[in-house]
C-alpha cells in the first residue's frame, strides 16, 4: 500500500441522520471493529482529514456546513457517503427540508448503503476509498509536476 | 568529541527514536483498552503522509514559527546531550513553546487561539517546577552543568526524589498526556476540534509532529540524568526507568480524564510546592 492508504484519518460528520449510522460509525472505534488497526484515526479535524464520512441526507441548513468542510480538507481526498440516506435521501428523501443524498453537493467517491450501515460494511467502504486515495495522491502528484513544468516554461517565456 | 558525538546522534537519532517510542506507546494504549492497535511503524506513516498532503497554509508566517519551534527544541535537546548548562537547556525549551503558541495564535481559528490560551497556562504550571529541579540539580551536585550532574559518585535522584515525582506530573504536560491534554490532544475528539494544531495542515503539521519527538527525548533524557553516575551500569538503569516513566504515563493517559485548566495549575503547583519545594528545603538543610 501506499503512502497515504497507510495512514488515512477520518472526519466524521452528521448530515441530517438519525443518529442510526453514527453510533454505527463510532462502533468501527470501539474494540470489537477497531479501525485504528489500519491506522485510522477518527480526526476532528478538516485540514488533517483526507476522508469525510458523511451520515445523513443533506438538507439546506447542513448544505453550506458540508461544502465549507469540504473545501477545507487538503488534497488529496475522498468521500464517503455511509447509509442509505447519504447515498439517495433515504427514507426522508421526500421531506421537504431535504435535498437528497449527499452528492447533491459535494462529489460523492463511494457509496455505503444500508440502513443502518453496518460497521463491517463501513470498513469495507473506507477501505475501497483508500485504493481511491492513492490512485488521487498520484494523480494529484503528477498535477502539482506538471504546474511547476508549466510555471517553468512559463517563466522562461517572460525573460 | 563525545559531545559532538551525542549531539549528532540527538539530532538524526531522535525523530526515528521518538517515532518508535510513540509507535510503541500506541500499541501499549491500545491494548489496555482492549484492542489491537495500529502497527509500530505507524507514526513514520503518518509523518509520511502528511508531507506528501497539499500545503494549506492559513497565512505565510505559520510555517516559520512552526519550523522555529522545531529548531528551538533541537537545540534546547542539544544541550542537553552536550552536557551543556540544565538551566539554559530549560529555558531555550520554553522560548521553543512560545514559537508554537504564536503559531497557533496567526490564524483566526477560535479553537486554536483558545488552545494557545491554555498552552500558555500550560507553561504557567509546570515552569516552577523547572526551575526548581535546576537548582535541586546544583544543590545536589555543585554545578548546573548537565556533564558535572551525570559524572557524581552517586545518582542525583538520592537528593531529588521528590523533584523525579514533580517532573513525572509535568512530563504528562509536555507529552500531551490525560489529564493535562488540554491544548491540543493525540485522541481524536477533544471539546475543541484540535486546539493548539487546529489549523495546521499536511507539512506544517508534520513539522509540528516531528518537534514533538524531539521534545520527547529531551524529556526523557531530563528523566535520564536523574539516574546517570559516573559508574556504567547507570545507563542501562535510566534507560530502564525512562521506559518505565513512558510506560507509566501512558497508563495515567488512560486511567484519567481531562481535567479543567484551573485543577491542572492548582495540581501542579501543589505537587511543585510539596515535592519539589520540600526536597529543595531538605537538600538546603542537609547541605
Ligand atoms: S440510513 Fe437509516 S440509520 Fe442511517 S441515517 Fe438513514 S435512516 Fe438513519
């Protein structure tokens, strides 16, 4: 494995769900799941977080709050969208507060349907986003070359 | 040419020793709660990482005062392991602490403004205990200097028992341990995101984390010259004890809660006084 799918930290944050897949996200902490086996660490934090687990569908008070932590998080990184209501709206996907899932907003890289999901199958996800992770660190590596070629070039082309 | 040998050694040695005693201590944690725990290497992993991570800097001037923390504690580690002057080596390490409280107070964060805040009362707490081992050391030995302290005929904690149970209270302060975690905690969810590190990211959090192992030798290493003597079977003796002491925070680490700001300033000024200020009273009495 990689460099950054050795140490992936997660940052967990409540859409609008019913607390059914959050406690279900804690779970995966507890020693049962342990996800800190894989050197996951449940991260409060944006700027230190490379994935976002979102629980929950979003509604409009939450849609400003998703994008801001969003925006915050360093590249590379990826998200997550842990239950059925994240993936599509789910059960409240008719209310009229809510927007729908979770890639109404942000893009959406994979997807952990269940109701609630359970934690094995939230390991499963965070552990197929880690594949994505790398694939986007050497992506974004090669991008980050390539700016400085041009930023090169470009400046040769000043003098 | 032995200093300069230690001092090199200090200076490559102590991320890769520091990185492997918190690998260390992760596992320990995670098996007295009952789980597996990462892997040992998993702190490198982590500093790895981070540096590969976008650079999200807030403003312009926080990576220099992070890097300036880094180097004021390689330096205060520096003398320490050159056998240079306790006193200097005590001070360069709290001007280190400045450099990251002015770190965390450049951005506008809320969380780490307060974390700065209470790394400030942080440094309020354990300073005079500092300052009286220092003087405990001339006491017990005649001179401040740490290569006098570690060359006597019988260890310095003999005199200084008391000041050891001090600066056990004040190591959990310096390693971020429960219940003195307040500024910035190494557990994921703290009443106030991340405190002190809030709004460092990717490289300049690496910084920030490769200083703290070197901060860590330098604890353990003060730790160290309360067994060293001029006979050689000391050094197996405080390396022993220095894991001892690691092991023994931990454990704390995980039997205590956090504790408010005012507990940890009444707490360790009382052990202060008590410990350290009767063991100075004593030694001047004896002496
Ligand atoms: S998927 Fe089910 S358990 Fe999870 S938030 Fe939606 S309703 Fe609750």
């Amino acid at each position: 494995m990689g460099k950054l799918a050795k140490s992936p930290w997660l940052l967990h944050y409540d859409g609008s769900s019913c607390n059914g897949c959050d406690i279900e996200v804690l779970a995966c902490t507890t020693p049962v799941y342990d996800i800190e086996r894989f050197g996951i660490i449940n991260t409060g934090d944006p700027f230190q977080a490379d994935i976002l687990l979102i629980t929950g569908g979003i509604n409009s008070q939450s849609e400003s709050v998703v994008k801001q932590i969003y925006s915050q998080m360093p590249n590379p990184k990826v998200v997550v969208a842990v239950g059925i209501c994240a993936c599509t709206g789910g059960i409240f996907k008719t209310c009229y507060n809510i927007k729908g899932g979770v890639d109404t907003v942000i893009p959406v890289d994979v997807y952990v349907p269940g109701c609630a999901a359970r934690p094995q199958a939230i390991i499963d996800g965070v552990v197929q986003a880690l594949a994505l992770l790398e694939q986007k660190r050497a992506d974004y590596a090669a991008q980050r070359r390539g700016v400085m070629q041009e930023g090169g070039i470009a400046s040769g082309a000043d003098q | 040419m032995t200093e300069v040998i230690s001092v090199v050694a200090y200076l490559i040695l102590a991320p890769f020793a520091g990185g492997l005693i918190d690998g260390v201590g992760r596992i320990v944690s995670a098996r007295m709660q009952g789980r597996k725990g990462p892997p040992l290497l998993q702190p490198f992993y982590d500093i790895i990482k981070l540096f590969t991570k976008q650079m999200f800097a807030v403003n312009s001037v926080q990576l220099l005062l992070n890097l300036s923390y880094l180097i004021f504690l390689a330096v205060a580690g520096c003398m320490l392991f050159a056998g240079a002057d306790i006193l200097m080596c005590l001070f360069v390490l709290t001007t280190a602490d400045m450099f990251l409280i002015m770190a965390a107070s450049s951005d506008s964060s809320p969380f780490s403004t307060l974390g700065a805040g209470r790394e400030m009362i942080q440094m309020m707490a354990y300073e005079p205990l500092t300052l009286l081992m220092s003087v405990g050391f001339y006491l017990a030995t005649g001179s401040f200097h740490v290569g006098t302290i570690i060359s006597g005929e019988y260890s310095a904690v003999l005199f200084l028992p008391g000041m050891l149970v001090g600066f056990f209270f004040i190591t959990a302060i310096k390693l971020r341990k429960s219940p003195f975690d307040l500024s910035t905690s190494h557990h994921a969810h703290q009443e106030m995101v991340k405190g002190i590190t809030t709004e460092m990211a990717g490289p300049t959090f690496a910084i920030m984390n490769v200083a703290e192992y070197y901060e860590m030798v330098l604890m353990l290493g003060l730790v160290a010259i309360f067994f060293l003597n001029k006979n050689w079977w000391s050094w197996p003796l405080a390396i022993a004890v220095c894991l001892f002491v690691y092991f023994l925070e931990i454990l704390w680490d995980n039997v205590c809660g956090r504790v408010k700001w005012k507990t940890l300033l009444e707490g360790c000024w009382i052990v202060t006084l008590l410990c350290g200020g009767l063991n100075l009273l004593i030694l001047m009495l004896i002496r």
